[in-house]
C-alpha cells in the first residue's frame, strides 16, 4: 500500500531463489524493463537526477500521503528524495523492492510513483501487490489506472504472477476505483489492517486478480 523507506531485513527476505512449478527462479535474473510506455505515460526506474521532480511530486498533495499512505508528518527535503530514488535504484536492479516514477509525457512532469511494495511481495506464489500515489494537481486524467494496469501487465508478463492485489483503506474511495476499473474483485476486507498516523487503525480492503486477460486492451509497450 505504502511506498517506505527500504530496510536490510526488506533485501535479505526478498532477495531468494522462489522455487515454482520445482523451477528456480532467480528474481535478480528476471529481465525487467527500465522503462514501460503508454500513449500517455511512461513509468521510469528510479535513478540519480531524479529527486526534484519527485519532490515537486510528493509536495503536492503530501496530505494525502500521510493519511493513506502512513508517511512521515515532516516532508522530506529535495536531498532526501534524490538519495531515495538512487536508493530506490538499487532496490531495483536486487528486485527487492521494484518501483517506477510515473511521467506525462505531453509535459515530461513526474507525476506520481507506482511499485509492487517489498511486504506484498511473495515470489513463491509468485504474487504482487501495487502501490500507487498521484500529485494533487495531475489526478482524475486516468494516470493512476494506467499506471497501475501496467504493473499488473508487467507481473503477469515478466514476473510470472499468479495474483495481483490491490489494498487500499475502506474509506479511500479514490484509491478503491483503480482496481475496480481494472476488473479486480474484492476478496477480503481486513479490521484493523493498516495503521492510521493518528494512531488509530484503518479498515484495509484487499482486491485481487489472477489473469491479465481483462486487462489485454491496455496500451503497454517494453
Ligand atoms: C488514489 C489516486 C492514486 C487516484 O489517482 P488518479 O490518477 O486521480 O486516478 P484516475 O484518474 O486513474 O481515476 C480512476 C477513477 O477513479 C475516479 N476517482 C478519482 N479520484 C476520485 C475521488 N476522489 N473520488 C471518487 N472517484 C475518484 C476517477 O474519476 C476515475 O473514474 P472515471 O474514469 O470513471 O472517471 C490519487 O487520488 C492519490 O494519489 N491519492 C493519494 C494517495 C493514495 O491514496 N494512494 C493509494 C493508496 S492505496
């Protein structure tokens, strides 16, 4: 759901030969692409000379992020950001925590940032979670649906998923219509599921998919 800082525990859990179908697969040797385009957007892996967009990004809006998302009631400085996205580089290339900025093409603006979060992770399965925000000024364009259809696409096509998820906070309704317009289904709500910043403790719906197919229409190049 929340897109938090990495920790060692986050690398060593994840980074592991998952054994399917008495296959071994190697995350770390699954090609996964830099870069994935729709007319619209692109999603770019993190990297160095990214964090001042990113920051623009995460400042418009930041309420949102520390409601849903559970983020730090102090917003991050630019640095912060630009040592997060090289961070964030690294997780990629160990696929220990797989994220991509989301970027309007018409004006190149970083817009958001989707990823399959380390803890929604399972490989064995394989099995995926996304996690999503978008800046304040940018949302209601479709950007969070399509972003989210092409992770969903990605983990079906390259990771070889099995189940995709979706968990949002029962009173986000704003986040509930992402998956709902991707045909995910509701599969089970959790009480108490996710922590609120205020202390108090959301009620999590959890959606889920097991095929790409209702999603085969969407624009998504590698
Ligand atoms: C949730 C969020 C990512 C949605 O981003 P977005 O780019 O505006 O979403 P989309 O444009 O793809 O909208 C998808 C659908 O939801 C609807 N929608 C968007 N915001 C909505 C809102 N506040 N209330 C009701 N419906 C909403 C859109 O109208 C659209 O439906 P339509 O195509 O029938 O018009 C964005 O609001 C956000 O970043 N919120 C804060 C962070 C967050 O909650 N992240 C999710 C954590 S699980």
């Amino acid at each position: 759901m929340a897109n938090v800082r990495y920790t060692i525990k986050d690398l060593k859990i994840n980074v592991f030969k998952a054994s399917i179908f008495g296959e071994k697969m190697n995350p770390i040797l699954i090609d996964i692409p830099e870069t994935i385009e729709s007319s619209t957007i692109t999603l770019q892996m993190p990297k160095a000379g990214y964090g001042e967009g990113l920051h623009q990004a995460i400042m418009d809006g930041y309420e949102d992020y520390v409601k849903y998302l559970n983020w730090s009631v102090v917003p991050p400085t630019k640095e912060m950001v630009e040592e997060d996205c090289r961070k964030h580089h690294a997780d990629f290339i160990l696929r220990s925590f797989i994220r991509y900025l989301i970027i309007e093409k018409a004006t190149k603006t970083i817009v958001g940032r989707c990823a399959f979060p380390s803890f929604q992770t399972n490989w064995q399965i394989p099995q995926f979670g996304i996690s999503y925000f978008i800046r304040r000024s940018s949302r209601k364009k479709g950007y969070a649906t399509a972003a989210a259809g092409m992770m969903v696409r990605l983990a079906f096509e390259k990771l070889r998923a099995k189940k995709v998820e979706i968990h949002c906070d029962a009173e986000n309704n704003a986040s509930a219509q992402i998956p709902l317009k991707l045909g995910f289904k509701l599969e089970y709500t959790q009480k108490g599921g996710w922590p609120r910043h205020d202390g108090n403790l959301a009620e999590l719906q959890t959606y889920s998919i097991f095929s790409k197919d209702p999603l085969l229409h969407l624009e998504c190049v590698w």
